[in-house]
C-alpha cells in the first residue's frame, strides 16, 4: 500500500468541518485482482431541499520536493488516470486534486500551470494547513 501524504489527515478533517462524510480512506477502484487504483479519499454529501447526493474523489498532494514541475507532471498524470478510472467505475463521482494554499499561491497561478488547469480540466481543493480547513473550490 501506498504511503499516505503527510497532509492527508488534515485533507480529511477539512472535508468533514465542510460538510462532507469519508466514504474510503482510501477509495480503491478495482480493475482486475492485480490492478487496483487508490485515490486517498471518496466522500459524499447530501445537497439541496432534493437530499441530492454529492460524491467526489480526493487526491492529496503536497509539493514538498525540490521540483514543482517535477511534481506536477506526477500530479497531473495521477490525476488523468484516476479520473479515467473513475469514469468507467465510479461516473457520478468528481476528481478534485487538494494542494496547500501555499503550494497554489506560489505555483498553481503561474501562467504554465494555469494553462494546464484549463486544457486538462483540473478541480482543485485549496486547504489553509493549519486551520485543516477547505478555503477554495476550484472547478
């Protein structure tokens, strides 16, 4: 199993104080008995006078490594594929990438990045660390 992001207990104590139930921890999508995906969370959240349910998928990423376009080529490719896994298993379940708001502020807008977000239709979740709580919603 993979190791957890160091952030990704504070991904989740932010989720929950916004309204959302962990479903997974992690949320594994089944290919074949030796091909699993593992995004880091599932949640659903009930929305609307409807009760509507609301499900997402949660990849964490930190971008502590000495390269943040290293780590966004990881990111993006991860994200890419976890998306396309989740369209043949999970369809009503949206993929968002959470980053720390120190991470988005410094990278996430440069122009490079910005870009890809557009063409690759990137949602992301932008934390505050400390608070563990969700500051941005990004689709």
């Amino acid at each position: 199993m993979s190791a957890k992001d160091i952030y990704h207990d504070t991904v989740r104590i932010a989720l929950e104080k916004d309204g959302w139930t962990v479903t997974a921890d992690p949320l594994v999508l089944t290919f074949t008995p030796k091909r699993q995906l593992k995004i880091d969370l599932g949640a659903d959240r009930l929305i609307g006078a409807e009760r509507e349910r609301q499900r997402i998928a949660v990849e964490v990423k930190t971008f502590l490594a000495p390269s943040n376009i290293s780590e966004f080529h990881t990111a993006l490719g991860q994200f890419l594929n976890y998306r396309l896994a989740l369209k043949v298993k999970q369809p009503d379940r949206q993929l968002f990438l959470a980053i720390p708001r120190e991470v988005y502020q410094s990278f996430f807008t440069e122009e490079f990045t910005q870009l890809s977000i557009t063409e690759y239709h990137l949602k992301l979740i932008i934390f505050h660390v400390e608070k563990q709580e969700i500051l941005q919603w990004i689709s």
